[in-house]
C-alpha cells in the first residue's frame, strides 16, 4: 500500500473528527467528553500493542489517538470561540 494512502487517510479521519465534534454539540452531547475517549484508547493500544507498534505511525491508516486528543482540543477551543 502507498504511503499517500495514510497520508490521505489520516487526514480525512481528522477531519471526521472535527465534523463529529460538530455533530455531537448539535446532538446536545457532550463534546468535552470526545479527547478524554481517545485518551483512553491511547492507553489500551499501547498496552495491547506495546509501545513500539502503538507508535509506529506511518503503518498505520488512522492518525494516532494522541494525536486525535490535541486535534480535538484544538476543535473545542475552536467550537467554544464560536
């Protein structure tokens, strides 16, 4: 598989996840409550995987759930700025 491929594909989940932020403070749920979610499957990837592979960025097609956690922050300051 081509290395654009993650590429493209990580950008797209990113940007899924700032729609989704979106989607959820629409819905009436608590967006707050989507980097905590992602912090907490940061920590069940690197204990499942160990921390080499849970890493290992350019294998994998989804950004790392770290990374979602900063992206996401960024969107609630964004969402709450107006």
């Amino acid at each position: 598989m081509c290395v654009l491929h993650f590429v493209c594909c990580r950008r797209a989940e990113a940007e899924a996840d700032l729609i989704g932020l979106k989607l959820m403070s629409i819905a009436g749920y608590n967006q707050d409550q989507a980097p905590k979610t992602f912090a907490k499957m940061e920590e069940y990837q690197g204990q499942m995987m160990g921390k080499a592979a849970a890493n290992a960025s350019y294998i994998q097609d989804h950004p790392r759930s770290a990374n979602r956690v900063k992206l996401l922050e960024v969107g609630l300051v964004y969402l709450a700025a107006g």
